[in-house]
C-alpha cells in the first residue's frame, strides 16, 4: 500500500509536455521525476478525452511510485475520477465555486494572470493556490498576459500559495521567489533540457535561501 502523498509548501511545480504518444511522454517524465519535483501537472491540450483520461491514469501511476501530488489541468471531473490530488482551472475551465462544492477533498488551483481581483475571487471561491504569469515571455504561450512581480507581495494578504509562470529559468527563479513565489511552474525549461533531472534541481535552489 502506497504511504499517502503529501501536498508540498513550495518548490517546483512541473508541468507536463503536450505529447500524444503515452509511451513517450512516460519516457521523457521519468527522469525529470527523478530530479524531485514538488508537483507534476498533467496538461495536453493536443489530447481528446479518451487520450486525456488514458495518459492522465498513465501518469497518476509515476507520480504515486515517486510519492509526488498530481494535478490535472482544465478537469476537476477527470482530477476526482483518477483519484489525483489537484486540479487546475484557468479562464474557461468552468465555475471554481461548483468544483469546490463537488470536490471537497482535491486542492484546487487558479489561473489568476495579472489580476489581482481575480486571485481576491477566486479565494473566495476556495482555491486552495493561485497561479500568476506570464512573468517572462513563454514559448509555450507566446500571447500571454504579462504579470510583474510586485502582483506576487500583492497577494501575500490571501493567505493562499501562489504559483510563478512563464518563462522561468533557474537564473530569473530567485527574483520570483523572493517577491513571494511559492511554487515556480515550468515545462520547457525541464523538458528541452540534457538532463532533466539536474534542471529540476536547478530551480530548487532558487528556494535555498529561505528557510
């Protein structure tokens, strides 16, 4: 029987790469579990509902072998299906209010942008951590709002852990984390790295500092 999971207080919150081949996204997720995320998200967004549910299930099973959280994007349904920990929920991923009311024991994230009115309703909605960015031009999502820093001590009085996105590297990590960034989410900077499981590391120590 596998020792329940436990939800981390802030590190890396790496973020899946859109691969329709299950084989290979297990493949390249292996070593960069290996590196010691603090959470893993599962997002495809090239992937219909049957791949989703396929490799969502696929990928529950690495996480629960390297005792990581798994969170689901866009899906709370899906999230509560496979039995993961989180589900992530941006602009149009349905009412936060409804998935809390539904799912009372998944920890609920928010797409909050560079909006800080939204991160205020969304924590009255009961998420349970919000995310802000782009802080950095991202390749992964080019048209991005940008969010600058300050949002991040802005927030601080929500009470909530807030999650770092775009275009973050281990160099302009620390900047983020010392503005108040508890979790730093990032796909290509692990993924299209040599090795991925040295870049998990990487980014973890722009936390060193804190205690």
């Amino acid at each position: 029987m596998n020792a329940p999971i436990t939800w981390p207080l802030r590190g890396l919150y790496l973020i899946t790469p859109d691969e329709t081949d299950t084989a290979r996204l297990l493949a390249r997720l292996r070593p960069a579990l290996a590196g010691g995320p603090a959470l893993l998200q599962y997002r495809n967004k090239a992937a219909g509902p049957a791949l989703r549910r396929e490799q969502a299930r696929a990928v529950l099973a690495l996480c629960r072998e390297a005792g990581i959280p798994l969170v689901v994007n866009d899906d709370w349904r899906l999230a509560l299906e496979i039995g993961a920990e989180g589900a992530h929920l941006g602009g149009d991923d349905g009412d936060l209010a409804e998935a809390r009311a539904a799912a009372p024991g998944l920890r609920l994230g928010a797409s909050c942008y560079d909006d800080l009115a939204r991160a205020q309703a969304a924590a009255v909605a009961g998420a349970d951590y919000l995310a802000f960015g782009a802080f950095f031009p991202s390749g992964t999502k080019p048209l991005a709002r940008r969010a600058h820093p300050g949002l991040l001590r802005d927030s601080a009085g929500l009470g909530l852990p807030r999650v770092a996105i775009g275009g973050i590297t281990p160099d302009n990590a620390p900047g983020l984390v010392a503005a108040g960034a508890d979790f730093l989410a990032v796909i290509a900077g692990v993924f299209a790295a040599d090795d991925p499981a040295a870049a998990v590391r990487a980014y973890h120590r722009a936390f060193d500092p804190l205690p």
